[in-house]
C-alpha cells in the first residue's frame, strides 16, 4: 500500500512549522504531489504531501507551553525570525506571546495550519524495510482513540526537552513548606501580588521572572523576590530595541526593506559568530569584557559583582542576555536581591541555607531547569528493532546514523535556534527532491566507508555544554563524530555551506530504490 502521507512532522512548533512551510514553499512540491497521485494511486488511495502531528491542543510548542511572567527569547529577533518570513519587530528580545502569534501567522501565510493535527501524540515509530515507509502509532487524546499512519519519511521537530515536566530536584524537608511551590514549566494563574517569592536558579528563566515579578507596571508585583542562586552565571546587557531596520530602510535610504533586513539578519549573525568564536579562542579576554560589564551595571548600589562571576569560562554554557538591564535594575531597586549559596533543607516559612541564614517566602519557584527527551518521548524501532537514539552519531547533525528516512532537528545553542532549523530544512528539502527526481525510497547515514571510518565522540549534538540539563541527558542525546560531516560545528556560516550548497549523495549515504 502507499503511505498515508509522504513527510511526517512531530511537532507544531517553530521547527515543525518552519519545515512545513518550507515543504509548501518547494519549487518542485506541486510537480511531485501529481507524480506521486498518478504513480501511487492504488486502491483509490492518494498519499498527502505531509501531515504534522501536536500532542498540545495549539501550535507554537515552547511558546505555548510557558506562561510564566516576562516569557522571551533570549536570541534577537532578526535572527530568531525565518529567514524566509522576516521579522520585522524593532524589539530586539520578543516576549513569549509575539513569537507564538508569528508562528500562528507563518503557519497561515504558507496554508500549513489546515495539515495541523493537534491533540495527536506520535507514540511509537515503526520502520519497515520492506515496505520503506514508518508506521507511527498515534493517539488522539481528544478522542482517546489510537491509531496507525504511514509515511515516507519523519521528520522529528519536537526540541530536546520533555513538555510534561521540566527538572525539579527533591529538597530536604519540602513537605514541611506551608506555600506554594511553583515549577515555571507548569505556571498557572500564580497569584504573587504583594507576596514574597524565591527563584531557586540562574539560567535565563530567573533572570527573566526576577525583573517581570517586581514589576510595578504589570497586574501583579511582589513585595519581594530572591534570586537564589547555587553558583554564578555570565550576564550581559543588550539594547531592548533595535531600530536600525527602519534608519535602513527609510524615506531616504536606497535600501528596500528586504535587503535592509538581510544586512543587519548578517550583522547580528557575524556578531554572535564572533562572541561565540573570542569566547572559546580568547576566554580570559572575555570574561574581563563581561565582568567589566556588570561592574558598570552595578556600580554605586549593594550588589556584590562575585554574583555574576562564574568559576567556569564563557560559554562553557549558555551566556544569558537580558534586555535594557532590567535584570541590574531589579536587583539594585528595593524589591530584588541574589544570593548566591547552597540550600541546607525548607521549612514551614521558606529556606534554610548551609551558612545559617534564613529565606522567609510565600512562594517557592523551582526554575531549576529541563528535563530532556528526544522524539516527544517515542519509541524508535527499525525493522523491529529498538534505537536507542543517544548511541546514535548525526550526519550534519539533521540524520541519525543508521536510521532510514528520518531526520531530527536541533538548532544553535550559542545563536538563534531558528538559524540552524532553516538551514536543515532547506536540507531536507534538497534531499526529499533528489530521492524524487532519482525514484529513491529510502536514504539512511552510515559511518563507515571504504577509506575511513568516524570514531563516536563523548560530546552530544548540543556540543560542548556543561550546563546541568546536557549532562543529565548526555545519555539520551545523540552523539558526534570525530570528522566533517559528523561533527557539529555550531557556525553558521560553515552550516550554510554544508546544508545549502554541498551535493546531497556522498560517500556517506546509502539511497535504495
């Protein structure tokens, strides 16, 4: 039997619909949706071009499933957009709400909302060589009903992390705590108006509650709110608004909007580039540039700068921006502070700390980071045999190796997560229109050719991180490869040379019919 659909999408988020609206915007998509009708139609049955599944009830993924105050990115906006879809926003930071409306928007633009089916949990995925298509088990968790599909090839466009629950550490005595203890993974209607809170962490999801909680502006601000932090992380400053676009692309500008866009989209990617590039070449310069940094934030208040001067070099994990130093403002006003030690156990009123000092608090949240998971959580087999996706190495770090007809998209941890997500679809693309236009059914990654043979690598496709959720889930995530094109690079630049203009058969893919 044909396949139900020739792509399947796991996922409704900014990857899944970027690869859908990729595949409407396929110069060749119409003429291989009438090939496929007149060669395919068998017992009346036509295989759809694609079809993408969304366990949650609405598209958008990470920016429908957070809701905690001050939601954003934390990767500007020129680069976080599809470099098919400008986003024409001066805010250079965009809060969680602007990005999901964009998502919705692209979906509209490119007619990829009618192939979305939500409520659908992908949970198994079966391939067959025999018949060279996946069978994924489906549930419909409005109807309860599960179900079979078929398809071509997968396309896995779910993140890394887990939507039903985030990393929440157990805390010696938390039973006795008398408030509310609130993950920001599973943040609902939390009532703070005049409440003291801790922020248990120091990633991007506390420095972005700590400014939004105190907030005089908004419904709600807390009395107070404590930054608890184990250990200290890099921050820097960035200008929350960006109008060069509109100086570009004014009245008396030659520029038109478009190409305005792709200079400064170039700019800030060259800049990101090379801050990523000074900090693992020139550490020690880089560190003195971001502890000057904060020393200028904080000059002339309380705040001791050692809260942000970690033990680690820059980008060892991911350096946290934070828009018009709301975050300084905060914590040099009255209603902030950060402390930086460890927990001793909680009690009835709040924490106790190993120094002896005592966190009196209403509201407990527990930004202690993600809990990672590959696929949504499916089940991965290949002609009836279990993969283990975290033994797998990844071929441009889109393919797994030796996994037929199906991809899994990962995006930039030291730039825009977009930026990597449009590349590998462009990719994927090319790839699907060369298996079409040579009658190829099936494409798989293997590591081994005549003349050489790639040696896995102890780092995880997210490359070199040492931040805590990539070495708790150092066994799940798939693994690198010791040599091009098995090792991910995290430039730009080489990325695009790899996945948008190198020919697509190599030594290492093995396409049959």
């Amino acid at each position: 039997m044909a396949a139900d659909y020739d792509v399947l999408i796991i996922g409704a988020g900014i990857s899944g619909v970027g690869m859908a609206s990729r595949l409407q915007q396929s110069s060749s998509a119409k003429k291989v949706k009438r090939a496929r009708k007149a060669n395919k139609r068998r017992n009346n049955k036509v295989t759809e071009r694609f079809v993408v599944l969304e366990k949650r009830a609405d598209l958008g993924g990470t920016w429908d499933l957070f809701t905690y105050p001050g939601i954003r990115s934390d990767s500007d906006a020129l680069t976080f957009g599809y470099g098919f879809r400008p986003w024409l926003d001066h805010k250079m930071l965009a809060k969680g709400a602007d990005i999901k409306s964009y998502i919705a928007a692209t979906a509209r633009e490119f007619n990829v909302a009618e192939h979305i089916r939500y409520q659908h949990e992908v949970q198994q995925l079966s391939w067959s060589s025999v018949n060279k298509q996946w069978t994924a088990m489906v549930k419909n968790h409005a109807s309860g009903e599960v179900f079979a599909l078929t398809a071509g090839f997968v396309v896995g466009a779910t993140g890394y992390y887990d939507y039903d629950a985030g990393h929440r550490p157990y805390f010696e005595s938390e039973e006795q705590f008398r408030g509310d203890i609130v993950h920001p993974q599973h943040w609902q209607n939390v009532d703070y108006d005049d409440k003291k809170v801790v922020v248990i962490g120091s990633g991007a999801t506390a420095m972005t509650l700590v400014p939004a909680l105190v907030d005089e502006n908004s419904a709600q601000c807390a009395r107070h709110v404590t930054m608890l932090q184990r250990s200290p992380t890099y921050v820097a400053s960035v200008p929350g608004d960006d109008y060069a676009l509109e100086w570009l692309s004014g009245k008396f500008s030659p520029l038109s909007k478009g190409q305005a866009y792709t200079l400064l989209r170039m700019r800030n990617v060259m800049f990101q580039q090379g801050i990523y590039q000074a900090a693992t070449h020139a550490p020690k310069v880089m560190k003195a540039l971001l502890t000057h940094g904060v020393k200028k934030e904080l000059k002339g208040s309380n705040v001791d700068v050692a809260h942000f001067m970690p033990s680690y070099n820059p980008w060892d994990e991911r350096l946290c921006a934070v828009p018009d130093s709301d975050l300084f403002i905060a914590l040099t006003g009255e209603r902030a502070e950060v402390v930086t030690e460890q927990i001793s156990h909680f009690t009835e009123s709040g924490i106790a700390l190993i120094s002896g000092k005592h966190l009196d608090t209403d509201i407990i949240v527990t930004a202690t980071g993600l809990k990672l998971q590959m696929l949504g959580g499916a089940a991965l087999y290949v002609d009836g045999q279990s993969i283990d996706v975290g033994s797998c190495m990844t071929y441009k770090a889109v393919l797994l190796e030796g996994v037929p007809n199906m991809a899994v998209l990962f995006g930039y941890t030291n730039a825009s997560w977009t930026l990597k997500i449009d590349l590998a679809c462009q990719y994927l693309i090319r790839l699907l229109n060369y298996m079409d236009k040579h009658g190829y059914q099936e494409v798989y990654a293997q590591a081994t050719t005549e003349q050489e043979e790639v040696q896995v690598q102890p780092d995880t496709v997210l490359g070199a991180l040492s931040a805590g959720y990539v070495r708790r889930a150092k066994d799940e995530l798939p693994k690198q490869g010791d040599r091009y094109p098995w090792q991910v690079t995290n430039n730009y630049l080489c990325d695009r040379i790899m996945l948008k203009y190198r020919k697509v058969n190599d030594d290492w893919l093995r396409f049959t019919r």
